[in-house]
C-alpha cells in the first residue's frame, strides 16, 4: 500500500475513534442533564403540593373571621 493511503487510513480511524469518544461525552453529559431536570421536577410537585397546603390554611383561616373584620 501507498503511504497516501496508509496515512488516509490512519486519519479516518483516528476521527472514528474520536469522534465514538466525544458521542460517549455527549450521552454522559446528556443523561447527568437529565438527572438533574428529574430532580427539579420532583421539587417542584414537592414545593406545588406544599403550597396548596398553605393555601388552604390561609382559606380556612380567613373563612373563620367574622365578616367586615378587615384587618386594619
């Protein structure tokens, strides 16, 4: 073989081999991403149902006060 082609050869497996390592980076850093838009959606249902419950308190107390008492 020509060393053109020994060199070619030599090339596309070296852009093979990289590029199989860049797409393995990508898919770590995509799946950490993903971890993280898990977790702040669970926060975010948690802090969501929490403030319901605030909510409701706040309802339930304001409905206990005798009308026209505004707080002055």
């Amino acid at each position: 073989m020509s060393n053109e082609i020994v060199t070619m050869l030599g090339v596309g497996a070296t852009l093979l081999a990289s590029g199989g390592t860049f797409a393995l980076f990508l898919f770590r850093l995509f799946a950490r991403l993903e971890d993280k838009v898990d977790g702040l959606a669970r926060d975010h249902q948690a802090l969501a149902r929490e403030f319901s419950e605030f909510r409701g308190e706040v309802r339930a107390r304001l409905s206990d006060l005798p009308a026209g008492s505004a707080a002055r």
